[in-house]
C-alpha cells in the first residue's frame, strides 16, 4: 500500500522557516518524480515544487522561487521542503504527492 505522510509542519512568524518532510512507502521511492502541493483556506490546489527521480532537476512556482528548496534522500525513502522567508500568503496545508496519490498533509501557519 502506497503511503505519504508529511510532517514538520507548525506555526511561525512571518520570515521564519520550517522544513517539511514526507516519509513514502509501499513503492519504488526512487522511480518517481515527486511534488509538493498546498492547498490555502478557500483556495484550489496549488502545486509548489517538483523533484526529478535523481534530484537533480527542481521546478518551482514564481511565488516561491528563492526561498523555498525541494530536495530528496532516496537512501531514506524521504522527500523535503525547506521554507525560508515564509510569509502569511504561504499558509496553507501541504500535500506530498506523486501520479495520483497524495498524502494527508501537514498544516503551515504564518502570523506574528
């Protein structure tokens, strides 16, 4: 069975960092490109960043360019966000996911 499960998710102010992580299991880690996406309070699904299988090529939407960083440990079945600068148009629930399957997400807060 497939499973995504993220976390490191919380509260911060405005600036402040967080790092995300998603722990897969249940397939070929390493065979798949993988995604974060988020989903803010009364807004679609946005997708963030993307990661080739080797984690060598990145993809990020405009608004998160130059401060947030998708990186992953195929060794460790493990995907990351690392968020810098957050700002409060950053809170939302992040999502990792690959093909169609999603994990449950983990909550990001940003306020002073």
């Amino acid at each position: 069975e497939v499973q995504l499960v993220e976390s490191g998710g919380g509260l911060v102010q405005p600036g402040g960092s967080l790092r995300l992580s998603c722990t897969a299991s249940g397939f070929t880690f390493s065979s798949y490109d993988m995604r974060w996406a988020r989903q803010a309070p009364g807004s679609g699904l946005e997708w963030v960043a993307n990661i080739n299988t080797g984690g060598d090529r990145t993809g990020y939407t405009d608004s998160v360019k130059g401060r947030f960083t998708i990186s992953r440990d195929n060794a460790k079945n493990t995907l990351y966000l690392q968020m810098n600068n957050l700002k409060p148009e950053d809170a939302a629930v992040y999502y990792c996911t690959f093909g169609s399957f999603w994990g449950r997400g983990t909550q990001v807060s940003v306020s002073s």
